[in-house]
C-alpha cells in the first residue's frame, strides 16, 4: 500500500475547513488587542463598536493593564464611561498593582475619576506601599481630584504603610490648597 501526498485542492479545502472553525470576531493577534488598542490610541468608534457586539473589554497586556487602565491613563473621562456600561471592571490589577483609579488620580482627571467611582471603584483601594487615590492626589497637588475623592467620601485621615495621612504628605509636598481642602474637610 502505497501513501500518495494529498493534492492540492484537498489542502486548499482542509485549510478553508480550518479557519471556518474560527469564530468571526476572534482576534488571530491576542484576541484582546483590538480592545486594547483602541483605548490607548482613544478610539471611541471602535470600543463603542465592541461595547454593543458585547465582546469582552477586560482581557489586559503583558503589563496587566486593560482598556479601562488605559482609558483612565488617557484621563478620557468618556471612554471610561463607556467601558464601564460595556462590563468593564475597576478591580483588575495591572503589573504595578494599580488600579484604574490610581491612573487616572495620577494623571490628575476629575472626570475619569468621578466616573470610576459612580461605577463602583473602590475609594480606599491601596497600591502596593498601602497609598490611598487621596494620597495620590494630595502629593500631587490635584485639587481637582482632592474635592472629587471628599465628594465621594474618601476618608481622610487613612494612613499608609509609613503612618503618613493625605495630610502629611500634602504639607510635605508643600501643596497648600490641598492642605486647606483637606483641613476643611475634618483632617488632622
């Protein structure tokens, strides 16, 4: 019995039979790419597309970071919305243990900020050295930010893992209108 080398055609037909067991919308280069790089580039067109074809918004890169992070990196308070009423969720972790709301604190947006939180970020969620987003912000100076977190009633006298309040590292950092905002507000 001699084996003959399949003809052309049969190839052809076991190729075209192969890529029809693929689903339509998979995503040949890592299947969360399209998502991703829609959010890091602001594409609102495309994860509005995805949104309403409900594909899945939560897969994240090499770094741990998912359209939601980049959204909030970008501080397109919009595109956070958006991801938000797609599934999108505010607890994924990236690489650096930071959540979406650390990045848009960092990036200093009150509009990203307010819109993670209305969609149920965690105000007291800590970075890896226990930094609250009050803290974040108050070193920073983002007085923005500051009055969004104690509009949504970030406690204010938290301490991180050195025993340091949004207070002490605002005066550290020597940023004054926080260091009235967070007076005001009942720090000590």
């Amino acid at each position: 019995m001699s084996l003959r080398s399949p003809s052309r055609s049969a190839l052809l037909l076991a190729g075209l039979l192969c890529l029809a067991a693929v689903p339509a919308r998979a995503d040949l280069t890592g299947g969360y790419y399209n998502t991703i790089k829609a959010a890091q580039t602001g594409d609102m067109e495309t994860l509005r597309q995805q949104v309403v074809r409900g594909e899945e918004l939560n897969h994240q890169d090499n770094d741990g970071k998912t359209a939601l992070t980049y959204a909030a990196i970008a501080g397109n308070g919009a595109m956070v919305k958006l991801l938000l009423q797609g599934g999108a969720r505010t607890t994924i972790r990236d690489g650096d243990d930071r959540l979406p709301l650390h990045w848009a604190v960092q990036k200093d947006n009150p509009e990203a900020v307010a819109a993670l939180l209305d969609g149920g970020a965690a105000i007291e969620a800590t970075d890896k050295r226990g930094t609250t987003p009050l803290m974040m912000a108050a070193t920073n100076g983002n007085l923005g930010v500051v009055r969004v977190l104690l509009a949504h009633h970030a406690k204010i006298d938290t301490r991180d893992y050195t025993g340091r309040s949004a207070l002490d590292m605002a005066t550290d950092a020597r940023q004054t209108l926080v260091v009235q905002a967070l007076k005001q507000a009942g720090a000590q």
